[in-house]
C-alpha cells in the first residue's frame, strides 16, 4: 500500500511551547504526498498541538513560540515573513467539532473563493457544485442550497465542513478527529471520503480511535508526551510496532 | 413532628406508604384527609406562604403593567378637551405658535420632523462610531488596551445629560459654528452629535459582548481557510453577531430619542420645517420641557402640549415594536 512517494511536508527538530511550557520536543517527521498520514496517542500527547504547526493555527493564540523547521513543498512556513494567510490557503483544515457558518450551504462554500476574489456567479456556482460533490454532499443538498447550513445533521455539517476547506484549493489537508463527534454510520462516511480524497490531497489525520486510523491511513506517527515514539507504514504499526509503547498503547493497555 | 414518620421511612430506605404520595395539591377532598397524620399541616402552611410569595410576585408584574394603564389613561384625560375646541386637525398645522396676542397655532409636525431629525442624525453618526468601537475592543484591541478602554466608555456612560449639555453650549456649538461658517452653532447637528456620545455607551457595551460571544470556531474555520484577521472579523464575525448589534443599536438609540435635557440646551429651539442639520430645531421633549412650566393648567396650549407627548408615546412605542420585530427575524436566521 506504502508507495515511497516524495515527502510533501518535511519537520525536522521542531519545538513548540506554550508560554513556558514545551508541548512539542525535536518532532522530525516526514508526511508524504497524496497519502495519509495518522497521528495517533494519549490526550494531551501534542498531536494536536503537532497538527496545527502545520497550517500555523497555533499562531492565533497568545504567547505561543515555535521553534525549528517545517518545510511545506520545500518552503519554511516559519521564515520570516511568510504570508500565512496564503499558507493557510494550500494547507487546509478541518476541525473536531463540524463549525460551519451561521450562513446557506451555498455561501459557506462559496466563502473561500469569494475572500480570493471569485464574483463571478456561475464560476462560484461551479466551485461550490464541485467541491460539494468531492466532499460526498451534493446529492443531499443540491436541492436545497439557499438553506442555513445549520439545519444539516451533524455528519453533514461536517462534509461540508470539508467541502468548504477544499473549495479554495488546498494541497494538504489537516483533520483533528474529524469523525468523533459523529455516529458511527456519518463515522463510515467520512472514512470513505478520506480514502477518495488521498488520489488529490496529502492528508494528515489525528485520530483517538486505533481502529479509524489502521484503516484510513497509509502511515502512523506515535506521539507520547509531545515526542514522536514511533513512525512507520500503518500496516507495520499495527502489527509488529517496534517500540514498547507503542504496543502498549495499540493493544490498549494505556492511553 | 408531621415530618417524623417519613424521615423515617426514608432512614429505613423504604417505598413512602401511599398516604405520603396523596398531598393536598392533588386536589380532592380523600387525598387531602390521607395526607393530614403525616404531612398535611406541614404542606399546608408551605401552600399558603407560596400563595402568598406568587401574590406578591403578581402584583410586582402587574404594578407595571397598571402604570402603564394609567399613564396612557391620564395623558388622554388632559388631553380630550383639544378635540372638540380647536379641533385635532390643528395639530397637524406646520407651525408652533403656542403663544400669541393674535391668533395662537398649535402644529406639531415642526416639533415631529424636529425630533425625526435629530434622532436620525445623531443615529447616523452614532451606529458607525459604536460599532466600529465595540469591533476594536472585541477584536482587535490588545489586553492592556481593552482594560484601558472599557472604563472609559463607562465613564461616558455616566455623565449626565445636563452636564453633557453644557459641554455642548460651550464647547461643541462653538466648534459647529466655525466649522460649518454658520450663524448660530445651535442646531440640529449639535444635538445629534450630543446624543451620539450618550448612545454610544450603550452600543459599544452591548455590541461588543455580542461579538465576543460568538464562537471561536467561527473565527478558527475562516482562518484556517486562509482569510486574514480583518477579513474574518468582517465576514464572519461580524454578521454572526448581527442579531447583538441590532439590539445594542436600538438600546442605544431608545436611549436617545426620550433624551431632553442636551437636546433642550444645544439644538436652537426654534420650531421649523427643516431637513437640514445645519438649521436650528425644536424636539417634542425640549417643547414640553420646556413649555411645561409656564403653561395655564388646563389652558389650550396644555392640552396641546399632551398632545405632543401623547405623539411621542406612540412613536416610541412604535419604533420599541419595530425593534423587537427586527430581533426576532434576526434571531430566527
């Protein structure tokens, strides 16, 4: 299944803290093209926290520092005067909690498109049909795109959350727990759709749930206490993982 | 005593025995009489202090409602006789004459239109400026900057309006007078610009919790799509707080459009048909105030002066239901 790919992120030695409190130590991974990549571990083991170095989220919280190399298609992302907006733009996310717009179907999707300057209405019309069906919406709500995205069920709200971040055209696409707010059938769904979406997106996933991420993903990072234990093909991960905790923590004996 | 037996039925962990379960609440003479050798005093006494308690209550509320009555009956009964001497259609005349050797004129539409335009005006000028401060202190402010900032709109809020009046005799008038090269500095737009300072408060106190209140995913989604800060405060955060800024909007205005005392000392008085700012006008409650207290009880120009405030009743009762309509759909969407 691992195809050796060249690496579309590439982390070496990043440390990330949280005022005075380091939450990321010497975090070097690489995070191959058009595969998906899992983090797996404990709450509170930075994989998050990992994950939202990659598109500079954590940006937005006061007294935050980052320190090391993130290089997206060979960039750093933490060089002085990076345009982070327009990093945001390749390397898209979707949250735990589906957070669409109070606002229609149609207008939450259209949003990207329109913050980068697209007026046109049958252009609009054309992202938004497209990147509803890539995000396996269109058939539910073709009919109803004026309404308020608010009314869609949870495991709706949450594809469109996805459609939303691919309508403006990302490269990679960060999830945290993308499906565990969600009952298991939307759960089936959305894994369904993350294995449509590695023919065109890299996609880097934090899952809580050992199961989703043996079976969506290509690769497996192991965070414990913000270090990567372990890296490797999932496949090899789950089954013959080479560190102990690793193990431990894939036959649930912690975590 | 009454509560002995249950507290030990309730020791023993048992099920309570079936006369326990019939209180006098349930009504009926039978579960009534059960209930007394165990808790139908003890109940009894509780039913007439919540009677009580829920009497007491009501009348608050009502109380309330009955000044309301009142008011309306009251204005209505000083106000009658103007209808069958000079006649209501007076009062739609374009001039203000209450006084005069000659022939003394009662319309109101100069004191209307003078009140429309000063409120619209000192709206015009007070939504933008409020709004745009709540943004900055919600949004964009640094810590320091918003401790600093929030006493000092609180502060405003707090002056009264006479003081604030005199700050607009001296200070203001003069500023509007040299700026526009006008004759007098008295005008409509002084008043406007006065009652801005005083809905302000209200606006940037109120619009700001709405927009702090909206969910920080909202924010998170629209950053992450690549939006910047100032993008995402106007495109999402904004409208998403929408329903909030309305309400703060027409708070701050309600404020403003009962407001007398500034609007008495800075807007002129003069009781013109006038649309434009830079003229002097007349509100309806600067005329009452004003005129109040040197008018004949019960004389003509009394009754026409309830008349006024019967007029700015419902026009504040109107623009309050218009309010609440707007929230509603705002709420609703």
């Amino acid at each position: 299944m691992v195809t050796n790919t060249h690496a579309d992120v590439q982390v070496s030695d990043l440390n990330f803290f949280y005022g005075a409190v380091q939450a990321l130590h010497g975090i070097t991974i690489d995070i191959p093209e058009k595969q998906v990549t899992a983090l797996i571990g404990p709450s509170g083991c930075g994989k998050s926290t990992f994950l939202r170095t990659l598109n500079r989220m954590n940006d937005i919280i006061v007294g935050t520092r980052a320190e090391g190399r993130v290089l997206v298609r060979g960039a750093n992302i933490y060089a002085p005067g990076t345009d982070v907006a327009a990093l945001r733009r390749r390397v898209g996310m979707v949250f735990q909690k589906s957070n669409p717009f109070p606002k229609s179907i149609f207008d939450n999707v259209a949003y990207g498109p329109r913050l980068f300057g697209v007026r046109g209405r049958n252009e609009l019309t054309e992202i938004v049909e497209k990147s509803l069906v890539r995000a396996g919406l269109w058939a539910e709500v073709k009919d109803r795109l004026p309404a308020s995205a608010m009314a869609l069920s949870g495991g709706q709200q949450q594809r469109l959350c996805i459609a939303r971040a691919l309508a403006v055209g990302p490269e990679i696409l960060l999830m945290d727990e993308p499906a565990s707010a969600l009952d298991p059938r939307s759960t089936a769904h959305i894994e369904d759709l993350i294995g449509e979406l590695r023919e065109n997106y890299t996609i880097v996933i934090v899952t809580h749930n050992m199961q989703q991420a043996a079976r969506v993903s290509d690769i497996t990072a192991f965070f414990y206490e913000g270090h990567i234990i372990e890296t490797g093909p999932t496949q090899t991960m789950f089954t013959t993982p080479t560190q102990k905790q690793t193990e431990d923590y894939i036959t649930g004996r912690f975590g | 005593m009454g509560l002995e037996p249950d507290a030990k039925v309730e020791e023993a962990g048992g099920e309570h025995p079936p006369a326990l379960r019939a209180t006098p609440f349930e009504g009926g003479l039978v579960g009534a009489l059960r209930a007394i050798p165990f808790a139908g005093g003890y109940f009894r006494i509780a039913g007439a202090s919540e009677r009580g308690a829920r009497l007491f209550f009501a009348a608050c509320a009502s109380t309330s409602m009955l000044i309301v009555l009142l008011i309306f009956l009251f204005l209505f009964k000083e106000a009658v006789p103007f209808v069958s001497k000079p006649g209501l259609s007076d009062l739609a005349g374009t001039r203000w004459v209450p006084v005069s050797f000659q022939h003394e004129l009662f319309g109101i539409l100069p004191l209307v239109l003078g009140s429309l335009l000063v409120t619209l005006l000192a709206s015009v000028l007070a939504i933008p400026f409020g709004v745009g401060a709540a943004i900055y202190i919600a949004e964009l402010a640094r810590p320091a900057e918003r401790e600093f900032l929030k006493p000092c709109i609180e502060m405003l809020a707090a002056i009264p309006s006479v003081v604030l009046g005199f700050f607009g005799l001296v200070v203001l008038a003069p500023l509007v007078k040299a700026v526009f090269h006008l004759s007098t500095g008295l005008t409509a737009l002084s008043g406007a610009i006065l009652l801005a300072l005083m809905a302000a408060p209200t606006i940037i106190s109120i619009a700001e919790d709405a927009i702090r209140s909206v969910p920080r995913s909202y924010r998170e989604a629209s950053l992450a799509m690549g939006a910047t800060h100032m993008q995402t405060v106007w495109k999402v955060t904004t409208p998403a707080a929408l329903s909030g800024i309305v309400a703060a909007v027409m708070l701050g205005m309600g404020r403003v459009v009962g407001e007398t005392m500034a609007v008495l000392m800075v807007t002129g008085n003069a009781a013109m048909m006038t649309l434009s700012p830079f003229d002097s006008v007349r509100t309806m409650t600067a005329t009452i105030a004003a005129e109040m207290g040197e008018v004949t009880f019960g004389s003509t120009h009394y009754q026409a002066l309830f008349w006024v405030g019967i007029t700015l009743l419902f026009a504040t009762f109107i623009l309050n239901m218009v309010a609440q309509r707007v929230l509603r759909k705002y709420q609703r969407s």
